[in-house]
C-alpha cells in the first residue's frame, strides 16, 4: 500500500490528469502552465487531481518526496519504473523509461530542432500507462475519470475503450489543434492498438494514426481553451483538417478559458520583478520601465512607447511580422524588447534588428522564466500579433502586471480583451487593443494607434487598471471544469457560476449526462509481443521505494 498522504478535504472525485509537460517542472508554453495549475484548483471543487507525467530529468530530480515505486515488465517492449510522490505540492505519477525519457533540453525536440524520431512510441508509452492505471493496475487508487491534454496524451481514451475492464470516462483538453502527433500506421502493432481501431476510424487520419484525431473521437467530452477557439476550429479554415469530426461532434465540445496562478503571477511578490509594486500601481510600476531601459541600454525616455514581446518566435505567433515591420517602427519614439526562442530564421532577423538599432531594439533569444515576468512589469504594451491563439495567457500576464495587450482578435484574445475602440474608450472600459487580419499592416496600425492612446495619459492609465482589475484567474474557469467532470462521471454538478463557456450546439441528453464505456473486443497481442487483452494482465510488482 502506498504512504502518500491524501488531501484532508472531502474529495468527491478522483481524476487522472495525463500531459507531455507541467509547470514548475518542465514547461514549453502554455499547456505547462495550466497543467500545473489546475490541480489545485480542482480541489477547492472536491476533485483530488493526480497527475502523470514522462519521466524527464527534470521531472524526477523535482520528485523529492518520492513514497511508491512499481514496475511493469513489458508495456509496448519497454521496461517501465512507475514512480509516485509529491513535488512541490502536487502528487505525480512518472513513467521513468531511461531510453525514452532521459534526454536533457526541449522534451520534444532533438538538438538539431526536429521532433525525435521516436516520440510516437515515447508518447505512446505515457498514454498506455495512463489507461493502464484508468483499468485498475494500482491496488489501491482508480481514477473516477481522465483529464487528457493535447496529442502527447491523445491515445489514452483509445487503449481504455478497447480493454477488457471498467474503465472511467475521458475529457480531453484541446490546447492546440495545430500540433497532431501523426505517425506511420505501419506503427500500429508498435503501439499495442489493434486493428480495428484503425478500421473504424478512431485512430486513422488520412492514412496516418493520428494521435490528436483519436482523442477527439473516442473522448467522452472534448474542451479547448477558449470559446471563440472552439468555434474556429470547427471551420475548415482553422480546424486543421479535424474540422468536420468537431463538427459531427459538437454536442460535447465545451469552450472554457484558462487562468493563470495568482501566486505565481503578483507583481508584489513575485522576485522578478526589480522594484515590487500592488496590481493596479501605476506609479511604482514606472521605475520598473526605467531600470529595465537601463539593463539592455535602451535611452531611459518615460515617453518612449516601450513595447515587449514574450512569446515562442514562431509564424503562428506572428513574430515574421513583427521582425518585418519593425524598421517602420523605430522611426517614431517606439523601443522594443523581445524575449523568446523559435525558428532560427526569426531569431535572426531579430538579432540583426538588435545590431542595426541598439537604442531602439533589445532581444533575448532564449527562454526566460525570469525576464517573462519582469518584462511584464515594465513595459507600456505587450505584443501578441498572433495568426491564430486557441486561449494565450500573455494577454493575462501582461494584464495583471499593467501592460496593455495588443493583440490579434483571434481565438481567447478576443474572449479576453476590450478593443479600445471610441465608444469603449469613452466608456472607461477598455483594456487592450485588438486588429483583424493579422498583416503587417493591421499590426502597424494597432501600435500606432496605442502610441496615440499612450500619448493620453488619463485614457491610457484607465486601459492599465481595467486590466489590472480583469478577473484572470482560475476561479470561475475552475468551476466549469469542475462541473463538467462532475456531470461526466454522473455526480451532482457543482453550482453554475457567470459562464465563460459555450454550451453544447445540439440538444443531446449525451451532452449533459455521462456517457457509458461500453466494453470492447479483446485485444489482440501486439506485433511486440506485449499481451493487450487487458491492463489487468500485465505483470507487476509493487515495492516502496
């Protein structure tokens, strides 16, 4: 029996999160961030989040309060070390497979920047453990349901529907459609998965097994990260080829923003921030601005519009155009700072931006947990001129620091912000300023028009607190993931709070209530030899670590 000590609150529900990454400990953008915090969360809602992860060095350095260690002979041909404990407040499992997993940097990418040529069995594994644990292989814990996140855990609901044990139901959290985890269905046996869930068309996507396509069509309950996301990707426009499965499946597909941890996010507290200052302080915010002038030798000018950008510098996030078009830029009073790493060809137009105007331009091209936060805290606007943005949590970050987004009016960011049009500034209730299509050109303009509004003082200050005072946190976004997961598993919902959520298109009683995990055909054994007939047969052993 396991030694983890559980949550002294009445838990209602028990649920497996599954994930590529989790903030604090390996993080590549957003998905690690609401991985790591939605769990705490959840349990102010009776939800008891446990959450598994790859064994990355990072991760199993950070398991310090390791309590519980099994092992599974022959999980996809692999050796698997099952790890339980806490870290840093959250109770992880850790699927620790040294050949898969022990691989220092980018947990997705080989040195080279191409994805690692085995990460379809690297996730596989992930998935299969996961659904393994979803069956019944630990003696003493079950999930009630599965939270899965993005394609690095989009087999999980596929091996749980074609087991030969009650298994619990599975939502799956769309994070971004752009990214499939697609593989040859040659791999089919290497996987573990039989036939038929490629002849059905569960897995099958184009003549490739597709990971994210099997998620969206055998998950119970479907949510993406921000209403107006949940409606572009049901377009053939923005649904990336899934469209039409989106649409056929709309009655469960549920749109809830993210939020970002307060704790993390408190320009008080938070150490990155060279001189601390309450949300919504304008005044002691302002000797942030100049010291970060100062650090990367930008002319400490108060009326300089100081412009940052915090973001992986890639065409999805409309970073070309903002290296295209920044010359045009620096012929006003206009400085900028951009933090991030990316395609190398970006990263270089933007380095060589830096060495044409140094008094203008200032660039760190590497990831920064550090500079994120205290960039925030200094600039006048933040720059998020993305093609396409399923939630974002820049807008929020800069929000809750004073710095007025500019952003694209795409996805959550138009869920999120106020456009200061007249009437809105004439209101008092704007908060950032958004442009449509994103072009150079709307790009340009959207600055030139906040450098007009930056000249206002009154107006400008107005759109900082409006945002400062922006509810960005997890808690009503808490709530509905929590009454989602209650209704799925058929347990009293929790009260309905103000909805930042879409309901289900279709009058579908499936919509509203659980759906029942009809047991499968027994599955074959693999082309590996693993037997996949059912979880409950792979041979472990347990023993404390």
């Amino acid at each position: 029996m396991s030694n983890i000590q559980h949550p002294a609150q009445d838990i209602t529900l028990q649920l497996l999160s599954v994930a590529g990454e989790m903030y604090p400990f390996i993080k590549t953008g957003g998905l690690g961030d609401v991985v790591g915090s939605l769990p705490a969360v959840l349990g102010q809602h009776g939800i008891d989040t446990r959450t598994i992860l790859p064994g990355y060095p990072a991760v199993l350095r950070a398991l310090s309060e390791q309590q519980e260690t099994i092992r599974f002979d022959n999980v996809l041909g692999h050796v698997v070390t099952l790890r339980e404990g806490w870290a840093q407040g959250r109770h992880l499992y850790v699927v620790d497979v040294p050949d898969l997993y022990a691989r220092p940097g980018n947990p997705y990418l080989a040195p080279d920047g191409q994805p690692w040529a085995d990460n379809g069995m690297r996730y596989a594994v992930l998935c299969r453990v996961a659904a393994m644990i979803g069956a019944g292989a630990l003696a003493d814990w079950k999930p009630d349901a599965v939270l899965s996140h993005d394609w690095h855990a989009g087999l999980v609901a596929t091996y749980l529907k074609y087991m030969d044990a009650p298994t619990p139901p599975v939502a799956h959290v769309i994070h971004n459609l752009a990214f499939q985890g697609l593989f040859p269905r040659g791999m089919m046996g290497a996987f573990g998965l039989p036939d038929q869930a490629y002849d059905s068309g569960d897995v099958e996507f184009y003549g490739q097994i597709g990971f994210m396509k099997a998620a969206l069509q055998v998950s119970h309950r479907l949510i993406s990260v921000s209403p107006t996301y949940a409606e572009e990707i049901q377009t053939p426009e923005e649904g990336m080829g899934l469209d039409g499965i989106l649409r056929s499946r709309a009655n469960v597909l549920t749109g809830i923003l993210n939020g970002i941890d307060l704790r993390e996010w408190n320009p008080l507290t938070d150490p990155a921030v060279f001189f601390p200052y309450a949300v919504g302080d304008l005044a002691a915010r302002r000797a942030n601005k100049r010291v970060f002038q100062a650090e990367f030798g930008l002319p400490q000018d108060p009326d300089a519009l100081l412009l940052g950008m915090v973001s992986r510098l890639t065409t999805q996030k409309g970073a070309d155009l903002l290296a295209g078009l920044a010359p045009r830029l620096f012929e006003e009073n206009i400085q900028l700072a951009v933090v991030g790493t990316g395609d190398r060809d970006i990263m270089q137009s933007f380095t060589q931006l830096q060495g044409r105007y140094p008094k203008n331009c200032v660039c760190h091209m590497r990831y920064s947990e550090t500079l994120g936060h205290r960039l925030h805290s200094a600039v006048d606007a933040s720059l998020i001129p993305s093609r396409f943005e399923p939630c974002g949590l820049t807008q929020f970050h800069a929000m809750r620091y004073g710095s007025v987004p500019i952003a694209a009016r795409v996805g959550g960011l138009s869920d999120t912000l106020v456009d200061a049009n007249s009437a809105a500034v004439m209101e008092g209730v704007a908060n950032g300023i958004l442009f449509s299509p994103t072009t150079e050109d709307t790009v340009l303009l959207a600055i030139r028009r906040a450098q007009n509004l930056f000249r206002q003082k009154a107006v400008w200050a107005r759109m900082q607190r409006n945002g400062a005072l922006h509810d960005v946190s997890w808690d009503s976004k808490g709530a509905q993931y929590a009454r989602l997961l209650m209704e799925m598993t058929g347990r009293r919902p929790v009260a309905r709070e103000a909805e930042n959520a879409i309901a289900p298109r279709r009058s579908d009683p499936m919509s509203s209530a659980p759906r029942t995990v009809r047991p499968a055909a027994r599955m074959p054994r693999g082309r590996n030899g693993e037997q996949v007939s059912s979880i409950l047969s792979f041979p472990h052993t347990g023993t404390h670590a």
